[in-house]
C-alpha cells in the first residue's frame, strides 16, 4: 500500500494574490511582445543590399514600422528642401503612389545600357528596385504601403 501523503501547506491570501499579480503582469508583458511581433511581421521590411566591385557586400533588413515611424519623428523642416524640389510635383506623386498599392504586380521600368541596367518592379506588394553598374549592385525592397506613408509624411500640408 501506499503511503498516505503529508498535507500542503496553505498558502496565505497576501501570497496568492501576489503570485496573481505576478502572473497578469508575465501574461501581458507576452502578449505585447507577441502582438508587436505581429505588427511588425505584417508591416514587413525595408531590405538594402550592396554589392561592390572589389568584394565588399553590405545587406540591411530593417522593419518597416520603425522606419515608418522614425520618419514621424523627424522635425518637417528636416525635409523642406526636398518639399521646395518636388512643389508642383507632390499631387501626382501621391497619386502614383495610392495606386502602386492598388497596381498588379509587373515590371514598371527596366532600363539597360552598356555596363548598366535598371529595374524597378512590384512583387508580392514590395516595390523592388535593381541597380547593376559594371560591378556593382543595389538591390532595394520595400513594402509598398510604407512608400505611401513616406510620401504622405514629406508632402506639404
């Protein structure tokens, strides 16, 4: 037979509700880093890949929200001068923008020359940019939705 087993010990009500607390604050500590990894992994990311002659490679994976939001905090005169350049061009360029996010994917410019070629494209709702210059190479890949947003934050009010 077995034995029979001691009693517990009774926890006190201070004890339990301390360990309560201390539960609520470990559940929702996870679930806000789980929903902001959520939010990060559908928001996608802003990828550079540099190529060079002699060797040298350089690739940056950054996540999109927090370059959207960097760009929130930048002051607006940081990008006056770009606003003066671009002035008249600004409606259009917001139109193009709107409607890249709604466009089929496809090919919109592919440009090749000697020792040169050029190819902007969307894939999968990432505006793809290619750059090959003898040797070197730039690959850039960004989320659609965040060049709108960039767009949407440079232009004048």
């Amino acid at each position: 037979m077995s034995e029979p087993r001691a009693p517990r010990p009774r926890t006190s009500s201070g004890t339990r509700l301390v360990l309560a607390l201390v539960l609520s604050l470990v559940v929702g500590s996870v679930s806000t880093v789980a929903a902001l990894a959520a939010v990060v992994y559908h928001s996608g990311t802003v990828d550079v890949e540099v190529f060079q002659q002699g060797g040298e490679h350089v690739s940056i994976s950054v996540p999109s929200t927090l370059v959207t939001a960097a760009v929130k905090l930048v002051p607006g005169r940081v990008f006056a001068d770009a606003a003066d350049e671009i002035g008249p061009y600004w409606p259009a360029c917001r139109a193009a923008c709107r409607e890249l996010v709604r466009a089929p994917d496809g090919v919109y410019v592919s440009v090749t020359g000697p020792d040169v070629e050029v190819r902007v494209a969307k894939e999968d709702d990432r505006l793809r940019i290619d750059v090959q210059d003898g040797g070197d190479r730039v690959h850039v890949s960004v989320p659609v939705k965040s060049v709108l947003a960039l767009v949407d934050k440079l232009a004048p009010a």
